[in-house]
C-alpha cells in the first residue's frame, strides 16, 4: 500500500550539473542544476530548467548557448557553493578555484575540472511556470584524457559521477547491477 | 586538455524511469525511459522524451497522461525487460510479474512493485526531432510504507534507487560525499 506525499519535485536518481554561461558583461559563470537531463537522440539534446530571474536563465537567452558540466564525486562542496551564492555577487569560477575555458563551439566556458563536459546551443525553450525549460543541442561532448574503458565509450568508474538525492545528499555511483540492453532478456517469453 | 566525443546523449547520472499508460485499447503498459528529467517546481513537473512511433508516445497523447515509476536496484532486470520489449506484442506488466494500479488521479497505471511513483497529467509538449518531450505536472508522488527518513522525506538507503550509466549498466546509488546546502558554505569568501 502506498502513501501519499503530494505533489513534489522528487525523482530517483537526480543529477547535479554545472551549467556553464558568459554573463551580460561576458564574464564566466556557472550555476548548479538538478533539474535536468537528456532530451532527445537525433539531434542530441540536454534539458535544463533553469528558474526566471536567476543571471544564467538571462545568460543562456542573451548567448543561446550553455555548457553542461559533469562533476565527480571529489566536487560535490564545488556544485553545492555553485547552488548557494549568485553570479550576481560572486565570481564563482575564481572562489572556487576552477578554470573557465572559452567553447570554440558556442559562446559560453566549461569547466576545464569537470571530468566531462557538454557544448549546447540553445535549440528551444518552453515556459512552464517558475522554470524555463532550455533544451540545448549537443554540439560535442569532452572528456579528460585517460577515462576511456577497454569497451570502448567511458569509464564509469574513472568518470566517477556525482548523483544527487530528493532527500539534499550527494552521492557516488555504487555498485553495478547488471549489464543494459541484456539481463532482461532472461524475462523475455518465448 | 579535453579530448572530443562528437556530439552524443551522454551524461552522468542518467536515470532509468518506467513510464506507465494505458494503450489505446485501454491495456496497461511499461517502457524503460533514461531520456527525463525534473523541469520545473512550480508546478512541480518531470519531462520525459519519447520517441515517435513507440506505443508509450501515442497512449500519452491520447489520454493526456502518464506515470513515472522509481525502479529500486533489485528491478534492474525488470527495467531492462521494459526497455527490450514493445508493448504492441507483449503484456509487459504480466510478463515481468508486476502489478498495475490504477491512478485515481490520471486515466494512467502505477506499478505497484516500484518503491516511489509519480501521477502525472500531460501539461505541455515539445517537438524535438526523433523524440517529443512529454512534460508531465506531477499531481502526487507516492510512496510505500516504510521508506521514511527519521530527518523526514524518504530514507534513500530504503529507496535503493537504480541509476544508469551512458555506458549501458545499471548501479546502485553509493556512498553519501556529503549534505546539500551545506558543504558548499565553507567555499563562501567572506
């Protein structure tokens, strides 16, 4: 029997990324984003409801454009001061000690510390009450050096992810439990 | 440096969602959706992406709702099953031994057998390309007795929620690297 919580934003699990935006003054900035994620396939787009009147919701519409920033778990204090203070007041970027690097692909920084890191011009947005849903097309994906597995594609052990919880906790990735696309298969009726 | 991927659907953490419907012959149905996110918070909404041609696609539009169920990790094989098989030829519910109820919220099954669902009414959709993305007003989130944190909210170790890596497994949520709102204030310059 279940019970009922109310209506609420809560899923399992959530991300915490960083998006990546230049300012009205062009300067870099970034905010911490749990309500995200993938989109769409062809053309590869990424999510992200960004509340009005925070600096990066004016940032992406006046750029069309934003990075989303995968951290690792060792970042966990940089994503929750990121969600803390303002771009308005603060340079995060020097207080928290990370390097913008200028996209050559769309007009806003990525965190040259996030193991992985997505370039997304604003492809379409659509108003939803207190967020702006900005989907952003994929234009690349960048990676450090040295995460790719032997399988090919990354590490996940390597890439070591940062997982965020309805509950406010971050979390590493824990063990594996089994291999997509294949331990189905086994409930599959003949 | 950063090395280029190409521009690809890859972040960390992904979710692994079972999105509930009933199909246009009213038969309660599962598919395996990792393309979601929460979007916004007032109203409190999830947005899920959904390719065209999937039976899940058209039994949203025609009945202007669905469910988002929170598989735990032990559903791991169950999500895979979900996400191999189409509901056009198969009882996925029956097949993978799970239990649809009926929402009294939205014309949309739960399955019974997820530790936290959510009931959501179609509120807005975008056209993207191969996928729409179906943004859902969560009108209740559910939960199973038992799952309850003493803090309040949900104990996530009682959840034990499944994530999904863009490399194709399934994990476990790991171990806690720290408090939301929190750990970050000791990066705050004063």
């Amino acid at each position: 029997m279940k019970k009922s919580l109310g209506p609420k934003t809560l899923a399992y699990p959530l991300p915490a990324y960083l998006i990546g935006t230049y300012d009205l003054n062009g300067r870099a900035n970034i905010m911490t984003a749990a309500w995200a994620g993938i989109a769409c396939s062809e053309p590869p787009c990424l999510a992200v409801g960004i509340r009005a009147g925070r600096l990066t919701h004016e940032s992406i519409i006046k750029n069309q454009a934003f990075t989303v920033n995968f951290p690792n778990s060792s970042q966990a204090a940089i994503v929750d001061f990121a969600g803390l203070v303002s771009g308005r007041q603060r340079d995060k970027f020097a207080e928290a000690g990370l390097t913008a690097v200028d996209s050559a692909l769309v007009k806003a920084p990525y965190v040259a510390e996030c193991p992985v890191v997505a370039e997304c011009r604003l492809y379409k947005s659509l108003e939803l009450g207190s967020h702006t849903l900005f989907v952003g097309e994929i234009l690349d994906i960048k990676a450090d050096e040295g995460l790719e597995s032997p399988n090919g594609g990354l590490d996940l052990a390597k890439v070591d992810p940062l997982v965020f919880n309805s509950g406010g906790q971050y979390h590493k990735v824990g063990s594996g439990v089994g291999q997509g696309f294949s331990i189905g298969k086994a409930l599959i009726k003949k």
